[in-house]
C-alpha cells in the first residue's frame, strides 16, 4: 500500500507532536511533513526553494493562526492553482470564530474542524481525519 503523504502547516509544538504520535498509531501507511509557518507552507506545496524535491502532499492539514502569512492567505493561494486546487485542505484551528469558517470556505477548505483543547479529543480528531480522508474518501492523484 502506497503510504499517504500528509503535510501538516503547524506552529504549535505540542500540536504537532500529538499530531505526529496519533499518525503513528495509524493503520494507513503515512509520511508525514511539518512546516511551521504560512510562507514554508507555500514554498513546500510548490516546490520552491529548499523545498523543490518534495513529494507533493496528498492531503493539508492547516492551522490559520500561522506566522508570516496566515492559514487563510496559504488557503487562498493553494485552491487559486489549477494544479493544486484539488489536494484537500482540512483547516484545523483553535479558533471558533464564525469569521474563519466562513473565510475558509469561502476559499475553498475541503473541511474545518475545531481543535479540540483535551489531549485525548485530539487525538481522536486527528484518527476520524484519517479515518474519513484516507480510508473512506478516494483522493485525486
């Protein structure tokens, strides 16, 4: 089985972490990428820079609250390219707030979900990701 190749956009260490141990408990054979802010995030998705030798991802995992440029602006750049408007970006924030779910899907988001503050209610959202997008969903190659 070909593993799935997942780029996380995180700043938060601790999410990244609980992010990186909920995948490794996967069924689904993953590669995970981090990057840890908005213009890395760009550079990786197209292939610029250090970054040029990159797998491109088979799915985003994006925070809004990003340093440099912002999850919406990343968001908004992405579903803007004809060539990677089809990888789905899952937009995962803390933030609640109307404003954002609806930028983001103004923009394209292919889900939001609202990170959950209890360390075992993340982990949980992070396996129903892997269980709706890498085992039931049939994602674009």
């Amino acid at each position: 089985m070909k593993k799935m190749h997942i780029l996380l956009v995180e700043d938060n260490e601790g999410d990244i972490l609980l992010t990186k141990e909920a995948f490794e408990e996967s069924k689904i054979p993953t590669q995970l990428s981090v990057v840890k802010n908005g213009e890395d995030a760009l550079s990786f998705i197209f292939k610029e820079g250090r970054f040029e030798n990159e797998k491109r991802p088979d799915l985003i995992l994006l925070d809004i609250n990003l340093p440099i440029k912002n999850g919406h602006q990343v968001l908004k750049e992405i579903k803007s390219d004809d060539d990677k408007r089809n990888i789905p970006v899952i937009i995962l924030s803390t933030s609640d707030s109307q404003k954002d779910i609806n930028l983001a899907y103004f923009n394209y988001a292919n889900s939001y979900i609202t990170k959950p503050l209890d360390m075992e209610e993340f982990l949980e959202a992070i396996q129903k990701i892997e269980e709706f997008w890498l085992e039931l969903v049939k994602l674009s190659k």
